[in-house]
C-alpha cells in the first residue's frame, strides 16, 4: 500500500471531464496520491457545456468515483461550480453527505480568510455572449486535441512536447491583457473585501503572487488546469504551493483496485447511487 500526502486542502479546477483535452488519469494518479481534510473543485469539473454520450471514457468515470469515494471516506468535499458545469448551479447549497454544491466559498485559515470562486464571473464574453463562448470552447478542444497528435508524433523522433494553445496564449495581446485583467480585478475585489487570499480557475494560469493596491494587499492564487498545466493548489502548514504534476509526482500512484476493475457500467452505478439524504440550505 501506498503512503499518501496529508495535506490540509487541495484545490482542482478546469477538469473538464468529457473532452478530449482532459488528462483524467493523470488526475487520478494525483488523487490517490493525497489525503486531503477539504477536497475544492473550483469549477468545470465536468464539461457540460462538450458533453457527449460518444466520448466520456472509462478513466473520466473513474475520477468521479474516486471523488465519491473520497467524501465517504471523510474528505470534505466542496463543488464551487464554474461556466461549463453551469447547469449545477440550479443545486447550489446543496449538501449529500460530505459534499456540497456552491457558487463561493469564504474558508477561514490559520487566522487567514480565503475567498474562493470560480472567476467566470469576470468574463464579459460569457456573460453577454455564451454562443460565442460555447463556440470557442469546442474550438479549443479541437486545438488540444491536434495538440496531443502532434506531441505524438514529437516523442516518436525524440523532441520535447510542444503546447499550441500557451504559444497562442503568450503571442496574442489581448489574451495576455485578459489574464492581466482578469488577475487584477479579482485581487483588488479581494483588498476591498477584506481577505487575505482570492483563489480562481476558469483561465487555465496557474500561479500564485502577492498582489496590492493602495489600499492594502492580498495573495492571488490560481489552481490551473488539468488539460495543459496538470496543476492544483495544496494548503499545509499554513502555507500554500502549486502542485505540478509533471515535475512534483513521486512514484506512480495507481487507481484503487476496486475502481481500476470495474466495468463502466458498475462505475456508473457506483456514481449515481445516492446512500444519504440531501440537504438543502436555507
């Protein structure tokens, strides 16, 4: 049996389970590789906005499984929906067990507040044209998934992976001043609210930065993604880090027996199985 990390709280975001730019095992290495108090799922967990009944592979029903499982085994579990798992958003303050749905979430840590929401909220081409941003979606995941032949094809003659989407990213001026943007306004919403960390997803950027303004400070803080960056953020000791799949894994971690041997529909079953009463806050 494998040692697993303890750590206080681990932040996903930007999953996207039922693409094909998801790294869903890679994901469940991860998972299995931690024992977190507070599991936080901050937001495009599952791609609703993608969804297929053709493509939601095996390794993807693993992963909510394995989050399942986490909650029973005493994680708690917090659900801070974003813009592709919007429809969860009907369910808000929604309590099963462990788990719970939110928009936000305000945690107090070590005499510290933390804001924590997904970041969609900033984003004006959602807002006033989600056509457009649901366009762009299918787009990128096109994009990802020709990135993924091409680093195919660069592995078999011995060269380093290539990313097409951070080499648009960095090149385009307007993305580069969206992200400028984006960080800005949540951290000077931090300083005017009075705390002392704001933690987002929603623009694939992983970091972590001391931000301040003439009217005090915060630290910005952003878990990534696990469709380019294969990022999460980890609070212990009263300290937060970015967790970097790609240079901070140890020795594999393997999926749970019981979840690595399940047919797809036993893994279904055990997802939609719902053995406590929910509760609704008022």
């Amino acid at each position: 049996m494998k040692l697993k990390r303890k750590v206080e709280i681990a932040v996903i975001s930007d999953v996207h389970l039922g693409t094909y730019g998801c790294h869903a095992k890679q994901l469940l290495t991860y998972l299995n590789s931690i024992e977190p108090k507070k599991l936080i799922l901050n937001g495009d967990i599952i791609d609703i906005w993608q969804f297929s009944k053709r493509y939601f592979p095996k390794s993807h029903l693993r992963v909510i499984k394995k989050i399942i499982d986490m909650a029973s085994d005493g994680t708690e579990v917090i659900y801070v929906t974003g813009n592709h798992d919007e429809m969860l958003r009907k369910f808000s303050d929604t309590t099963i067990g462990k788990m719970s749905i939110v928009d936000k979430v305000v945690l107090k840590l070590d005499g510290k507040k933390a804001w924590i929401f997904h970041g969609d909220v900033f984003d004006i081409s959602i807002q006033n044209a989600k056509w457009l941003a649901k366009l762009g979606g299918y787009g990128y995941d096109l994009l990802i998934l020709l990135n993924r032949i091409v680093n195919w094809c660069l592995e078999r003659m011995g060269k380093e992976k290539y990313s097409l989407s951070k080499k648009i990213k960095n090149s385009v001026k307007g993305a580069i001043k969206y992200i400028n943007d984006f960080e800005t306004v949540a951290s000077d919403l931090a300083i005017e609210n009075g705390y002392d960390y704001v933690i987002c997803g929603h623009i694939h950027q992983p970091k972590m930065e001391i931000k301040q303004n003439r009217h005090g400070k915060t630290t910005y803080l952003n878990s990534g993604d696990w469709v380019e960056n294969l990022t999460a953020l980890e609070y212990q000791f009263k300290r937060w880090k970015i967790y970097n799949y790609n240079s901070d894994k140890l020795s594999p971690f393997f999926a749970d027996e019981d979840i690595k041997d399940m047919e797809v529909k036993d893994l279904i079953a055990a997802i939609t199985i719902v053995e406590k009463p929910i509760k609704k806050s008022k």
